[in-house]
C-alpha cells in the first residue's frame, strides 16, 4: 500500500449480497477494491421470509480477515438496507433472525396505525412515505410475539452487525430515519408521535450521526479477523442510499440523483424536508442525510424487476440481453415501475405481461421485449419523479446524478436522460462503499466539507455523461397512458 494513502474498510451490504471494500484515501486520490464479496441469500422459513444475520456476520468478518491482508486500517464502517433490525433480550442475545421487508406481516397493518394517527398526521411529524415495510408497521406487527415480549433492545441491522464487531450499542441517524419515528426538522425522535403509537423509544440504542465514533474492534474480533488493534469502527450513513447520495459527484445544488440498484431512489438533497400534503400524496419522503441534510425522494421498484425476470430466465448473459433489448422498438408498453404489486419475488416476467395486458397495451412476449418494457418504466418512473421533487420541493436542476449498479446499465442511464430531458452523469458504480469511506476519512481529518469530498469524487472517479435525445413528445405520450389506467 502506498505510504501516502489511509486505508479504510467500508462494509457495504445490499439485499442479494455484502462485501468488504477497502478504500485509499490521500491527496487528490480516492480508490477502492473489493477484498471480499458474499451472498446474502433470505430463508423462508414455516413463519415467515429471514435474514441470515449469522451469516452475513460471518462474511464481515471473513472480509475484515481479507481486507487485513492488504494493509493496516484506520476505521471500519457500515452500512446496508433500511427499516429491518434484530431484536436482544436481557442478556444482549438476538432473539431469531430479523423479518425480511418482503415479509407479508405487515399487510394491513399500515391501517391499524392510521386509525390511532391518520396517515396526514403521521406524515406532517415524520415526513416519511408510505411503504408497507416502514419500521413503525413491523414493529406494530410484531407486537403480539413471544419475541416482543422478552425484547429489551431493537437495533437496526447494520448497528446489530457494528455491536458484535465492538461491543457497543447505538442507532445511526440516517437509518433511524426510515422508522417512521424520527422528526425530520428536529433530528431526533418525535417523542409524541411514539407515545401516541405506544412505541417505547427505550428500545432503542442512543442516537448516532456520520461520522461519529462506533467503538473500537474488540479482542476476541481482531483475534478472528488477524487484525492488528486497536481498530476503531466509526459511524458512517449506514443507511447505504445516504452514503450513496454522499458520492454524488455534484459540482453544485442544482442536481436530482438517482440511486439506483434493486430499488432506484430518485430525488434530491435539501437543507429541509418538505412536509406538504401534496408533498405525501406524491409519495415523497424525507429521509435523512449526511451533516443533517434531508434526502426527498421517492422510491421506485428498481432493477429488482429485471432481476427477478432473469433469475426466472436462467440467468441469461445480461449483456446480451440489453443489446438485444436496445432493438425493441420503445415505449410500446410500460408499467408503473413504483407499484407495490410488484414487491413480492416470483413470476415476474408473467406479472410484467399481466400489467401490460390488463391496461390494453401490446404484451411482452419475448425476454428482449420484457426487458425494454421494463427499462422503459424505469426511466419513466424516474422522469416523474425527478419533475415531481422539483415542483414540489420549488428546486430546479440542471443534471441527473445516477450512481450505484444501475450505471453499469447503458441503455437505462441513456433512456432516462431521454426520458427527463436532461443530461444524466452516471458514476460511480459503488457510490455506497465510496460514501462509506469518505465519511471515515473525513472522521480522520483527510478530507473536508461535503463539497471537497464530492470534487474528490469528480477528480478521481469513472464518470460517463449522457445528453437527452429521442422524442419528447413520444415519453409525454407513455406518460398520460400511464396516468389514465
């Protein structure tokens, strides 16, 4: 490793798999390589869909033992997907795996939460969207468990992953901010809310912001991984879309981003959230971000739709696929890319054709054409939400910022430019793990404000620009068909 540089390990899980990076952060360099990437593979078991926490642990530590090998590091950070967590008795042991978001236990029960505080309410205290998965329905869910009853502490996952690496406990802002029970103007818990609800916000481990100190690797950890101590592990967005909105490589405000992967999250940053009830009608939430920004956004089903098609395809060669995609003729059948119908795994290609068929329009047959349907209502999706949050948040852009796997995606990077009349800036392909490491680093005093981190990031990252072509008239045409079904 160059003596120049400080090398951190970003921990960076996503719904299909986890790795470990490590990024190399020193003047006017920024870079990153995966020292080990594992699956992250749901079991659906008699009760319901889990996650194997067990053995997500297991490969952060596998990874720490590889990120090891390649030099000594200064921090360890981590993030993953939002709203899920574990539950610890008494005695600090996990009581089962956690729920997964997918999970059908929460059906119906958004409604027994309205009916104690109506879902306007429930949006002007805590800004969030609706989303049958929130935390605040799961926990609602969850309360009639044996589980429930011995729970003396609720962390989210990747805070329960940062207490077994360190032996402390703590609740990151920015995924806290996905319960449904943060006050997004205040930072901090919306105490009345929760009282209302009857959520006992004891559960819940102190609050912590980007940034700050996590605790330190502990003995028996560094014994495990060959690491040499102390290490400390610090907290990063640990919510991976804020460290992926973090790497935006923005040259000012006037940008929309698009993260996207299995789900896209579209919208943008501001200094406060939007609290409007045109602002929850449109399905926008505030979720937070990195040095108290407001991440409005809305999310959208994301390539889990082409996922799902190719794992029931056999797992074709997607590069192919996309070539073969890219001559389909556009726009001849779209679906509503943020329909919930879609959330659940299975059958994706036939439940593509079904949505198509029953609004009247031409039916997918083959996987070239299901997927340009599919690319084609991603970059709809995104186009309506990029034009909403500007109109609704009175913050106009010049740039779309696309960054996570989705880059990597030609044709749906070049489709949503044409698609939201803008040029599109795709890059970088690991805007998480990058995120994650910068905010390690400026912890360390290597890097500055949020500014300085995103020119690092323009200075030194991949990017590829897309400029706006097609028709217009032709995505306005898709757009009202979509509107009328």
């Amino acid at each position: 490793m160059s003596t120049d540089t400080t090398a951190f390990a970003a921990v960076d899980l996503g719904a299909s798999s986890g790795r470990v990076m490590v990024g190399r952060v020193g003047p006017d360099r920024l870079d990153l390589t995966e020292a080990h990437r594992f699956p992250n593979r749901p079991v659906r078991l008699p009760e319901g869909l889990r996650w194997d926490v067990l053995g997500l642990y297991a490969g952060v530590l596998d990874g720490l033992r590889a990120a090891g090998r390649l030099g000594p590091l200064a921090s360890v950070g981590i993030d993953s997907w939002a709203v899920d967590y574990g539950l610890l008795d008494a005695d600090g042991a996990l009581l089962g795996n956690p729920v997964h978001y997918r999970d059908t236990r929460t059906d119906g029960v958004a409604e027994k939460v309205w009916a104690s505080v109506p879902a306007p309410e429930l949006y002007a205290a805590t800004g969030l969207q609706y989303a049958p998965f929130n935390t605040l329905y799961q926990l609602t869910a969850a309360r009639e468990s044996a589980q429930w009853a011995h729970a003396r502490r609720l962390l989210l996952v990747p805070d329960l992953l940062s207490h077994w690496l360190t032996g402390e406990q703590g609740t990151e802002l920015t995924n806290a901010s996905t319960t449904q029970l943060i006050d997004p103007t205040t930072r901090d818990w919306s105490y009345g809310l929760a009282e209302r609800l009857g959520v006992d916000l004891s559960l819940f481990a102190p609050l912590r912001r980007p940034g700050d100190p996590a605790g330190t690797l502990l003995p028996e950890v560094l014994e495990e991984t060959g690491l040499t101590g102390p290490v400390p592990v610090t907290a990063v967005g640990s919510h991976d879309t804020a460290s992926a909105v973090a790497a935006v490589p923005a040259v000012n405000e006037r940008f929309a981003y698009i993260c996207t992967g299995t789900w896209s999250l579209a919208g943008l940053e501001l200094d406060a959230p939007v609290l409007t009830e045109e602002s929850r009608a449109a399905n926008f939430t505030n979720e937070l971000g990195l040095d108290g920004t407001v991440r409005y956004l809305r999310n959208i089903m994301g390539l889990w739709l082409l996922q799902e098609c190719v794992r029931a395809w056999g797992d074709p060669p997607l590069d192919a696929l996309l070539r073969e995609a890219a001559e389909v003729p556009g726009l001849r059948s779209v679906v509503d890319a943020g329909d919930p119908a879609f959330l659940a795994p299975g059958r994706m290609p036939e439940r593509v054709a079904e949505a198509c068929r029953a609004t009247g329009q031409p039916v997918p047959g083959t996987p070239a054409e299901i997927t340009r349907c599919i690319l084609d209502s991603l970059a709809l999706a995104h186009r309506r939400a990029v034009r909403d949050a500007q109109r609704l948040a009175d913050h106009p852009v010049d740039v779309v910022h696309v960054v996570g796997g989705g880059t990597r995606n030609a044709l749906l990077c070049r489709l949503t430019a044409d698609a939201c009349g803008l040029p599109v800036v795709a890059g970088p392909a690991e805007a998480a793990a990058l995120g994650n490491v910068l905010v390690q680093a400026r912890a360390c005093g290597l890097v500055g404000d949020r500014a300085g981190m995103r020119g690092l990031l323009a200075r030194t990252q991949e990017l590829t620009r897309y400029e706006p072509g097609g028709d217009p008239a032709a995505w306005q045409a898709a757009a009202d068909r979509l509107a009328a079904r």
